[in-house]
C-alpha cells in the first residue's frame, strides 16, 4: 500500500524524479517523530546527511515543495461546497543562532529571524484541509522604525498587503465552483482589503478592530451596540495558558453598516463606503477574574437572522486552527531549533515541516469530526496493532481495526493524555508526543511479525 506522504506529493515536481522520491522519504520520517531532531527521525547517520543535502540544494525550490502539497489540498477542497481561508502570520525567531545569513528584525530588538503568512484550508465542520498559500520574507534591517510612517505610505508599500495578496491568491486557488471565505484576526481590519474586488463566492469574515465611521455621523461600535439583540449562542472558550477551556454565553446582534474609507488615507477623496455586514458578541456574566468574550466580526456574508450570525460566530471560531498549525511547526516540529547557516535552508525546512504540521493537525480534528473512520485508512497495519497490542496488554491484536476516534486517543495516551471524562478530547501537543513512541512500538512490532515473503508458500 502507498504511503500517505507519497499520496500526499505525487504531484511533486522538484525537477528531478530522485528528489521527489527524497522529498517523500523526508516527509515520512519526520511525521513519524515530529518531535524528534533530525537525526533521530532519519535513524541513521546517511539518511541525515541526505535530509541536510535536501534542503542545501538550490535546484530544490520551497515553493515547489509547496506546491505539490496545495495541489492535494485542492483535490480535497474539490469535496466541498464552502471552505474557510484562515489566515494569520507568526515569527520563527533563530536569535539563537545569530550566525545564519539572511534573517532580519522581528518586533523586539532581541528577535531576529523570518516572517510567515499561511492560509489553512479549513472545512465548514473545522477540519484542516491543508496549505493553500505561504509567504515568507525578511525585513529589511534598514525598514526599522519605519511603522511610525505607515500612514503616509500606499498598501503596496506596507506588510498588511500580505493579508490581500493571500485573499487573491486564495480566490485562485480554490475552485471556481467552491465558494471561499478569508478568516483572519484584528490585524486584518484593513478598508483595502474589504474594498478588494473578489471572485463569486468569495467572502470576507474579519474580527474588526478600528472605531470606523459607518455614515456621516455614526461609529462602529456605538451602531452596532444599539442594534437589537436577537439570541443567544454558546460555545467553546479555547484553554489559554492562565485559564482552563469554558463554555461562553454571549448576547449576539447584528446590523447592516457601510464602512468608510480612513481619514488619513491619501486618496480618500476618490474612494466609496463598503458594505459588510457586523455581528457583534458580547458575553454579559463571565466567570469572576475572568475577561468576557467580546467578538466584532465584520463579514460579506449575508446575516438575515440569529442562525446565519451564529453561523459566522462559529466559522470565526475555526481561527483557532492556524494558530495551532503554527504552534505545531514551532514548537511540535521544533523548526526554530534547527541550526541551519542560511534563509535558504531554512526556508526549504520549512516548507518540508508545513506538509507535517498540517497531517498532525488534520489527524487531530478528524478523528474528532469522523470518529467512525476505520483507523487503517491513516495507520499502517503494523502502527494500529502495535498501539491496540501496547495499549491492551496483549499479544493478539484484532481482526477488525478499531476507529480512528479510539485509535487517536490511545495514541495521544503514549504521549501522556489520561483520558478522563474531565479531560475532553486530546490536543496535537499528546499526539505529537505519541506518535514518537508509536514509531518505535510498530518497528519492533514488524521486526516481531514480520510480513510473509510473495515468494513463499
């Protein structure tokens, strides 16, 4: 049977049928110890030299490595009518390994390293679907300071145009046929981009941020503050570190607003009000010592009545996911241990690691949105009866393969979940942890059951 990473890249095209066969060989090896360094996912001394040579050579391109990851995440795009564009940017800081070439500032004086930009392809139910687009840069150590500037400079000229440009390059992306819609946070309040022309059935969903004129006399929060309320919603607060998950109870109203072009804009006087539409949740008795939920989405999508503003309440809630996606890559993946001399490298590291990430965050939400599934249409034979074997005390695995829900959960235990009532369902942090034991339960499992030879009889 194929392997998934092979699956996954069999449109790879690095220019060089050995490299995507090694592109492959990487990717198997580090998804099965996500956590581990290089040379202890690869096994062997050659195999590590070969995944340094990998990402040392300048015919391998990281946005070829990309790419062969976004065509599948295409294929399963296909399989729906609507998916959510999440985007959001984070910081892989190498400060402490100040001799690497082409890094640049981050926000503090103490960071030093890359910027990145990723859209996640996330279904309307909040399964991770993979990588549509991935910018990545250095600031200019010259540019430092220039923030102070950024009123008087045009969109082009400013970081917030990487919120349009992944927009834009998420309409290309996705099929025609599916409708798409951005997701992002408070940065992404930006008049441009609600202004950008988009594709039929494209949609903006933006937590808003700014006191915006919505007419000539009206703001923004005040307008929408003296909307009727029209229901309640409940849902999920996700865990922070000071703060365990709870269940949040919010007021929700909605109202229809036009935004006006900002004041300092230097060529106001030619642009229109947009029309969007704003949600507003307010959570109106939170626990004691605790900050309430106060979400302001702004959204393109139509918001008629309660359901269709709980509808965006929840979407905007799947935002969670990118954040994960790049807490997997940095601390999960451990990319910003890697001690590589150049950007380069680095970059193609990265692109190798996001095909990674992304399989551990889809495993983790699609073992809880299709709990059913037959675990051995994502584990190999000898990784489900290992782990059933490990878990159970028992030297006879069973016929039928248990669910993808019940295998994840054992997995998840390996690295350290309990399992209790209280404890909810596991998070990517215990299954990364336990998908290292699980590569050294099955290797011994198959050196134990070792397959039949084809030839014997």
């Amino acid at each position: 049977m194929q392997s998934w990473a092979a699956e996954e890249l069999r449109y790879a095209d690095l220019g060089d049928r050995r490299l995507n066969r090694r592109l492959v060989r990487v990717v198997e090896d580090l998804a099965r110890q996500p956590s581990a360094s290089v040379p202890q996912a690869s096994g062997t001394w050659a195999a590590t030299k070969a995944v340094y040579r990998f990402w040392d050579s300048e015919r391998v391109a990281p946005e070829a490595i990309r790419a062969s990851h976004t065509r599948s995440t295409v294929e399963r795009v296909r399989g729906h009518e609507l998916v959510l564009a999440v985007q959001d940017t984070t910081n892989l800081d190498f400060a402490h390994h100040p001799q690497t070439k082409g890094l640049g500032p981050l926000d503090n004086a103490f960071q030093w390293g890359l910027k990145v930009h990723s859209t996640l392809a996330v279904s309307s139910e909040g399964v991770p679907l993979g990588l549509l687009c991935q910018e990545v840069w250095a600031r200019d150590p010259a540019s430092k300071g220039s923030r102070h500037r950024r009123r008087k400079r045009e969109i082009q000229e400013k970081e917030s145009q990487r919120w349009l440009t992944a927009s834009e390059a998420s309409q290309q992306t996705v099929p025609a046929e599916v409708q798409v819609v951005t997701v992002a946070d408070r940065e992404a309040d930006i008049y441009a981009l609600f202004a950008l022309p988009r594709r039929r059935g494209a949609h903006l969903l933006i937590r808003g941020t700014h006191e915006r004129r919505t007419g000539e006399v009206g703001y923004l929060w005040e307008t929408m503050r003296q909307s009727p309320v029209c229901g309640r919603y409940t849902f999920e607060v996700r865990r922070k570190k000071d703060a365990p998950a709870r269940q949040a109870t919010v007021w929700v109203r909605h109202a229809h607003l036009e935004i006006q072009p900002p004041r300092h804009h230097p060529k106001r006087s030619t642009l229109k009000p947009v029309c969007v539409q704003g949600v507003l949740a307010e959570e109106e008795d939170p626990p004691p010592g605790v900050e309430p939920v106060c979400w302001l989405l702004l959204t393109t999508l139509p918001v008629d009545d309660l359901a269709d503003a709980q509808r965006c309440l929840r979407w905007y809630s799947y935002r969670w996911l990118i954040e994960r996606y790049h807490f997997v890559l940095k601390s999960g993946c451990r990319l910003e241990q890697l001690q590589l001399e150049e950007a380069e490298r680095i970059q193609r590291a990265l692109a190798t690691y996001c095909i990674v990430a992304w399989r551990l965050l889809w495993l983790t939400y699609e073992a809880r949105r299709n709990p059913d599934t037959p675990c051995d249409q994502v584990l190999e034979a000898c990784e489900w009866q290992a782990l059933y074997c490990r878990i159970h005390r028992t030297s006879q695995p069973p016929e039928t393969p248990p669910t993808l829900w019940q295998a994840v959960r054992w997995i998840a235990q390996l690295g350290g979940f309990l399992g209790r009532k209280s404890d909810g369902e596991p998070g990517v942090k215990t299954i990364w942890l336990g998908l290292r034991r699980l590569n050294d339960l099955a290797a011994m499992w198959q050196l134990l059951h070792p397959s039949p030879s084809p030839d014997s009889s």
